[in-house]
C-alpha cells in the first residue's frame, strides 16, 4: 500500500456571488433614484455693512428705478435713451476728472438699465463707477 500525501489545496475567495449581490444593489438603486431639475435659479443681491454714504462734491449718484427710469443726483432724467444720460452726467461731472459715479439700482430693475448707465457714463468720460448696496436691515447705504 502506498500512502501518497496530498498537498492541501490554498483557500479561495469566490467572487461571482459578490458581483451578482452588487449588481443587484446597483439596478435598484438606478430604478429608485429620481433626478430634480431647477427650473429657476435662486439669487442673492448684494449686502454690505458700511458707514452711511457721506455726499461728497465729486459724487454723482445714479439712481435705476424698477421700471427703467433714470434719475441723476436725485433729478428725473426726462427719456431713457443713453445719449440723454450721457448728457445729463457730462452736466452733473461739470469737468471734474475724480468724479466718481454711484450705480443706485431697484433689485427689480431691467440688467439692461444698469448696462445702459455704464455705457452712458464710457461716453461721458467717467471711468470710476461703483453700486450701491444695501444692508440686511434693507435700509439704503
């Protein structure tokens, strides 16, 4: 009789049952997952915490209203057309170069306003522009 020995065999790990167990979970999760989609974007205007605005001589304030109308250091710009603006800032300038404009918009106002008041201001020759903002108590700054 002869004894042979046998070498033991090593253990292995068997993977089919895993990846059927994972591909399982992986079609039930795309079966159960639901996609939203945003229709509208939500956005945040500007705040600041500052001082009060102080009035300075070489200031001018431009205010947007929600409608599009135009008013320069508080006085109603008769139209809406850019080169009216334009005129009315050159008057407001009256040839100071350190003039600085500040850019008073309603939140509600048309971009396009806010555009045509920058453009109207590149045709006057004033090249320092700011916005106005308003703090989180809402009142103007």
């Amino acid at each position: 009789m002869r004894f042979s020995r046998r070498m033991p065999e090593e253990p292995e790990i068997n993977l089919i049952p895993f990846i059927d167990v994972l591909l399982v979970v992986l079609i039930f999760l795309m079966l159960s997952t639901t996609f939203s989609r945003f229709t509208e974007l939500q956005i945040n205007l500007p705040a600041a915490n500052s001082d009060r605005l102080r009035e300075r001589p070489g200031e001018i304030i431009v205010s947007v209203s929600a409608d599009g109308r135009y008013a320069v250091n508080r006085r109603m710009v008769e139209g809406r057309s850019v080169d009216l603006l334009a005129s009315e800032l050159r008057n407001a300038a009256a040839g100071r170069e350190d003039t600085v404009i500040i850019i008073s918009a309603d939140a509600t106002a048309a971009h396009q306003s806010v555009v045509n008041v920058l453009d109207a201001a590149r045709r006057a020759g004033l090249q320092r522009l700011t916005f106005a903002t308003q703090s989180s108590g809402n009142a103007a700054r």
